[in-house]
C-alpha cells in the first residue's frame, strides 16, 4: 500500500532528526596548543647619582640641579624632594638651610618652593653640568654666573633668564611659592643653547655597604671611642641651633625637624634616606645681614651615616670639573647603599651626634 505524503514527511523528518542526532555526537579535533608568550626582562641601567636599577632611557637626559627653600612654616613641606636622588642641605643665612635637588631618573611634576642660589651652591653644582635652576642669586655670584652662562652652563634663572620654566602656586605667598618640574625644565633649555645631554659620569660608587672602619683622624671633639655598630637615630647641629634628626625605620632613615617627620605637600610617605654624607668645610660670615662664604672644593673631613654604622671620611672636591670623591681612612673609595643620599654640608663646628659619639672639626 502505497505511503501517504503525510507519512513521507515524517519519514523525512525522522532521518533528518537521525542524521542531526549524529552529527552532534561527532567528537571535534582537538585544538593545537599554542605556546604560552614569554615576557623579555627589561634591561635595567645603575643610576650613577644614587645607585638604583633604573630605565637605561632616564640616563639619556643631563642632570637637574634645583634650589628648594626650606624656610620654616612658608616653605615647609616641601615639593619634590622625595624623588631626589641626591640632596645637598647647606646653611644660607640666619641658620637656616637650602636644598639643592639633582634629579636624573626621577621626574617628579611638582618640586620647589624654588629658591635663590649662592656662590657656594653653583660651586657644588659645576661638576654635575646640570639644568641649574633658581629663582635669583646673591650679589658675589652675579658676575661668575654671567661668565658660566657664556660658556655654557645651563643657568636656568626665573626672574629675568627661563621664566617660563616656572610658575607660582596661589596658595602660598611669594616668595615662598615658587614652582618648577623636570619636564617643564627640560622642554625650555634647548630654546636657550643647552641640549638635553646624557650624564655619563659617575658620582659615587656603590656596592655592598663597607664595615665602618675605624680611623686616627683627628677630631676637635670625640666624647666615644668607638663608633656603633648600627644606627637608631641621628642628629646634625647647624649654626645658630639650626639641627635636623634621623630617625630609623626599617633599613633607611627618616628625616625630622622640630620634631615634624618630612615628606612632600602633596605625598604623606616619609622620606627614606640611605645614606647621609656628612662633610665640614670652612665658613664664614661676610656681613650684617648674615651672608656666608664656604669653600667647598679642596679634602675635607666627612663622614657617612647608615643603619649599620658610621664611618669616618674624606670628601675630596677638587673643582668645577671633577666629581666629588667619598673615601675611608686608607684611601679607598666607600661603597654606598643604593638609594637616596643627603650630603650634608656642616660648617666648621657643627656637629654629628650618634648616641654617645659626638663628631665635629
């Protein structure tokens, strides 16, 4: 008997039904597996200022060299200082002190209250041939500068030579509002003749920290024997009873004045300090108003502080084309911790308090 159309259709639908069913139980081949990518290092360069692993680009630009005010309450925090590689603190006048910043790897987009410079500051500043940035000088370094600017040196003065490298923040009072960036700094030089240079030299040498070495120089006043085997806390005397305090914590030192710890308006973290340079040179005052004169080239007694010990120096300066020079007792060259550094320029007859050792010339 013949099939109806009806039951064709549903014989029909049945085999597609059938051949669907199989189709879906068919195993599908296995993908190919790909190999996982692998992530190259990326080269890592020394920072010749501080010894840190950076970027090998960062080392491509010159030095920045900036004066920061550190004028109790107006200037007070400061801006920028936490990502300095090195700090140079000099008395200016009436016991108080500047900062002169170098920045090389480090680009912080804020850093100041930017301050005037002196003699004594352009001296510390030569060997480094960075951008020098300041907001005016004191009358002895006029002349010198104009010579150094005519022979290339990157004087980027605010008030009548890179304004606009700077601007003012509103929200202090002037003079103690001044502001400047590295990248602002580095975008005005080659408009005036100073290209932005690669550092090739090499500050100071750093390595595994030396054991403190005990040494026969003599000071005016040493109270211990002996220096500590590690360091809980420190304290530098400035003239007219300016002083500043270390303070540990961890495996690096804090920085506090008048009992207030350190750090930057707009960043609460502390400032972490490896190593403090301690170095006295000869000063003195040249008039009413407080103005000082320091040589600060020549071999002076220096010392350096770390969490393991202090160790009692040489700092060698020989002028406006050599780098400074660290050294122990017997001539070799200290090996610092990597990270950032104070050089602490004291006057003859400051002083460096470690608990019992009492240091000063």
């Amino acid at each position: 008997m013949p099939f109806s159309r009806a039951a064709s259709a549903v014989a029909a639908a049945i085999a597609i039904a059938f051949a669907a069913a199989g189709c879906a139980h068919r195993p599908e081949p296995a993908p190919t597996p790909q190999p996982s990518p692998t992530a190259t290092p990326k080269p890592l360069a020394i920072d010749p200022l501080n010894g840190e692993l950076v970027d090998p680009a960062v080392l491509q630009h010159r030095v920045a060299a900036v004066m920061i005010d550190n004028y109790p309450f107006d200037a007070r925090p400061q801006s920028g200082l936490h990502d300095a590689e090195v700090v140079y603190e000099v008395e200016a006048e009436g016991g108080i002190t500047r900062y002169m910043a170098l920045y090389l790897a480090a680009s912080p987009e804020k850093i100041g209250p930017v301050r005037s410079t002196r003699t004594y500051f352009v001296d510390l500043a030569q060997p480094y041939e960075p951008l020098f940035a300041h907001a005016g000088e004191n009358d002895n370094v006029w002349e010198p500068l104009k010579e150094l600017r005519a022979g290339g040196f990157a004087d980027m003065e605010e008030i009548v030579g890179t304004p606009e490298a700077f601007w003012r923040d509103d929200t202090r009072d002037m003079p103690h509002n001044l502001y400047t960036s590295i990248a602002r700094l580095r975008k005005s030089a080659p408009d005036h003749g100073w290209p932005d240079t690669p550092f090739t030299a090499t500050a100071l040498r750093f390595d595994d920290p030396p054991q403190p070495v005990a040494t026969t120089t003599p000071v005016v006043e040493t109270v211990a024997t002996a220096t500590p085997n590690t360091v809980d806390s420190f304290r530098l005397g400035f003239w007219l009873n300016y002083s500043v305090e270390f303070q540990r914590e961890g495996d690096a030192f804090e920085r506090t004045i008048k009992g207030v710890v350190q750090h930057d308006r707009d960043d609460p973290r502390p400032y972490r300090v490896a190593d403090v340079i301690v170095v006295w040179v000869p000063a003195r005052v040249l008039d009413s108003l407080g103005d000082l004169a320091m040589d600060v080239y020549g071999d002076f007694p220096a010392a350096v502080v770390r969490t393991d010990g202090v160790t009692q120096a040489r700092w060698e300066a020989p002028g406006p084309k050599d780098l400074p020079y660290l050294s122990d007792a017997s001539g070799q060259s200290i090996a610092l911790i990597p990270g950032q550094i104070y050089i602490e320029y004291l006057p003859q007859g400051g002083r460096l308090d470690v608990g019992k050792l009492h240091i000063s010339y």
